[in-house]
C-alpha cells in the first residue's frame, strides 16, 4: 500500500476546503483531497459572489465581519486582482412586506433606508408600485470568488503542501493515531488530522470514517444569466424584495445574474436547474422589473448545505483528530477568511484571536453524539 504521510489531510478543495488547508499549511504539511477534475466545480464556483454584512446567522454574520478586511486589503502577494469591487444592496418591499423590512432596518447594521424613487434612479427599469419602502446596504461588494479560492490554494501549495485533484476519499479509518483516507486510485494519504470540508457531501464523509454525522442538508439554489439590453446595469446595486424570493445582480457588466431564491432540498449531487425554478424566476423578476425576458442566456443551480440550525460546523467532532468545516449555506465565499483561521487555530488548539465568542455558536459537536 502507497501510503503518503502528512501532518492534517483536508478532504474537499471548494473554498472552504481550501480556506481551512492555507490556514493549516503554515504549521502543517498538508495534503488537501479533491474528488472531481477542478477544485471550484461545486457550489464554490457557482455561487453568487456578493459580501452583505447583515446576511444569515449570527455567527455567519460575525464570520462576515472578521473576513472583511481580508476582501478589502489581502495579504501582500496573495492575488494579482482586487477580491472585491463595491456593489451595495437594495432591499425592495411591496407592500405586505414592509413590516419586514423595518425589523431588518432595526437588527441590522449600517442598512438605511431609501426611496422607491431613489433606487430607479440607480435602476431605472424598476417598476414603479413594485415597492413602496426600500432600504440599502452601501457597505456591501462583489467577491472574486476565483481570485479568492486561487489564492489560497497557492499557500497550500507555497507552504509544500499538496492539491491532489481526481482523488475521491473512498475509504477512511483511523490506524494507530492517524487517519487513513484511501483515493480513487488507491493512493493511502495518512495524518494525525482529518478536516471534513466535502461540503454536500460532508455527512457521508463523516459516515465513512465512523464519526457521527451533523444532519446536514443540501438544498438545491438556481441562477439564470438574462440580457437586460439596452439597459447599462454595471453600477446597478443587487437588488431583491426582504421575503428574499428573487434577487437580480450585474454579471460581468452588461447581464443580469436572476435568482428565486429557492432552496430545494436535494441529496448530495451535481446540482442541475429545474425548470420550474427557472420560469419562477423569470416571472418574479418581470414583476419587479420592466426588462421582458426573450431569452434565458445561460442557467446553472449549486447546493447550499446547512446544518440542522443553518449555523456553521467549524471545529472538533468527539472523535479525536477529526474536525468539520462545513454547513457553509449561503455564505461559505464572504465568510471563507476567518472560517479557515478559526479552524486552524482550534486544530492547533490555539487562542481563537477575537473569535472566542464564534466558537460555541460553531461547535460541531451540539449536534453530534460521537462515540467518542
Ligand atoms: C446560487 C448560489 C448563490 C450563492 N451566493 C453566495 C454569495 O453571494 N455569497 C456567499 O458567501 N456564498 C454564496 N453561496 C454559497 C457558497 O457558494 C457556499 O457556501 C460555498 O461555496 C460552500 O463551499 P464548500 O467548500 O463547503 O462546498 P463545495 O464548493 O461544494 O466543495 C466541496 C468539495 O468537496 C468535494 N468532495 C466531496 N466528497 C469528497 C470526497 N469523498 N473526497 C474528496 N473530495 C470530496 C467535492 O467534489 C467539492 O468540490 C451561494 C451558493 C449558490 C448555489
């Protein structure tokens, strides 16, 4: 048996794979396992790429905060392009859903309010009638979700670490105080520390290796691509009502990225649009915007995967050696920088550096019974 030894193996290289082994490669050689071709081709590479402070749980929404600056000021030499591009949001309300909109206003941070009018200044297709309040979040942006994940997946590789593609973890066991994982092509890769970060797949992972799962659910997200010509949306804001059922945002400059929203609940898979969410979608957005919609450019769905309380799972199981990072949801990409420091440093049973209060929040193990 070709056994290859390393100090942690990272199972999965979407972003949050790839967060969790450059924070570990410092310290660690570390081999990072991906089943597929190319390290992005799940949900990390198809997600909707906006930064919102006020977006999800609480602990996803202190995880956003403490990965801001990274956005903003990387690290010397971390990526060749800017990793973010302002963009603020706009929440629209018609009218049933402008009491939602003033709890929003009320528990969020930096989110003011704005008129209808206001915002068809930004986005002059906007149907008037469509809201009658609307608030919005300057202080949000786009993500280069590729320059992000490049990015980090270069530390690995500059700290001699190992990105081992078409590598599926098929077998995993714990042998005289390392963890085994066994790939496609038979290669054993063994080290004292195992990170699940297989995202959808994270529950079979654990399952594998005998470690309690989470119950972690995929739930399937559509996107489309539309032309909104002749219509200059660049310096358009996202825009989305407060119920969160459809949201539209430029997609490389002159198209339109629409969402309904959905979150369909799905086994682990290749996630693939269904039609109906697409004709949801379309309808939605013409609801609120005078762009007709002759033609769907371009569509594609992503699995974003949420613990039973949609809080992250960062962190030790009971089973010693053996750690999560997953239950990303819709908001693995912005919180992706402090998600992977806070792995690391608990890996390496370090002070979690002004993240203490995160910890229990993320703790895998208030759902786990491990045997452990
Ligand atoms: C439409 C949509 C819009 C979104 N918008 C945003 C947004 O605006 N902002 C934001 O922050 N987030 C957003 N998200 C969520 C974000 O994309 C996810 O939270 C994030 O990508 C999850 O990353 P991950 O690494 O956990 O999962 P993945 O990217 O799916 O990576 C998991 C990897 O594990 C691998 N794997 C699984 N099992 C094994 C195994 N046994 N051995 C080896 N490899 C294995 C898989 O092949 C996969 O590559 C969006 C998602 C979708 C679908």
């Amino acid at each position: 048996m070709d056994i290859q030894r390393f100090e942690a193996l990272v199972v999965g290289a979407g972003i949050g794979g790839a967060t969790a082994a450059a924070h570990l490669a410092p310290t660690r050689r570390t081999a990072l396992l991906e089943a597929e071709e190319s390290a992005g081709y799940h949900t990390t590479g198809r997600s909707a790429a906006i930064w919102i402070l006020n977006y999800g749980t609480a602990d996803a929404q202190l995880l956003t905060a403490a990965s801001g600056d990274f956005f903003r000021r990387p690290p010397p030499g971390f990526s060749e392009t800017p990793l973010m591009a302002p963009r603020p949001v706009v929440h629209l309300a018609p009218p049933d859903q402008v009491p939602a909109l003033e709890a929003l206003m009320a528990r969020g941070e930096g989110i003011e309010p704005i008129t209808p009018e206001a915002v068809r200044e930004m986005a002059p297709a906007l149907r008037p009638g469509y809201a009658v309040a609307a608030a919005i979040e300057r202080n949000a942006f786009d993500m280069d979700v590729a320059a992000l994940h490049a990015g980090f997946l270069r530390q690995v590789k500059a700290c001699g670490g190992v990105l081992a593609l078409r590598q599926r973890a098929g077998r995993i066991w714990q042998e005289a105080g390392l963890w085994h994982a066994e790939t496609s092509d038979g290669t054993v890769f063994a080290a004292p520390v195992l990170v699940n970060a297989a995202g959808a797949w994270g529950d079979e992972v654990a399952r594998m290796a005998g470690v309690a799962p989470l119950g972690l659910q995929p739930k399937r997200r559509t996107a489309l691509i539309v032309d909104p010509a002749p219509h200059d949306v660049s310096d358009w804001p996202l825009l989305g009502d407060v119920a969160h059922s459809w949201y539209a945002r430029p997609e490389a400059r002159s198209k339109l990225m629409v969402s309904p929203a959905d979150e369909t609940d799905s086994d682990p898979m290749d996630a693939q649009p269904d039609e109906l969410d697409v004709a949801i979608a379309v309808d939605r957005f013409e609801q609120a915007l005078d762009i007709p919609v002759r033609r769907v450019e371009h569509r594609w769905a992503g699995l974003r995967t949420f613990t039973p309380d949609r809080s992250l799972a960062i962190g030790p199981s009971g089973t010693p050696g053996f750690f999560w990072n997953c239950g990303q949801g819709g908001y693995g990409i912005q919180t992706a920088p402090a998600a992977g420091r806070l792995l690391a440093l608990l890996v390496n049973e370090q002070d979690p550096e002004g993240m203490s209060d995160i910890v229990p929040m993320v703790d895998p193990r208030r759902f786990a019974k491990d045997s452990a």
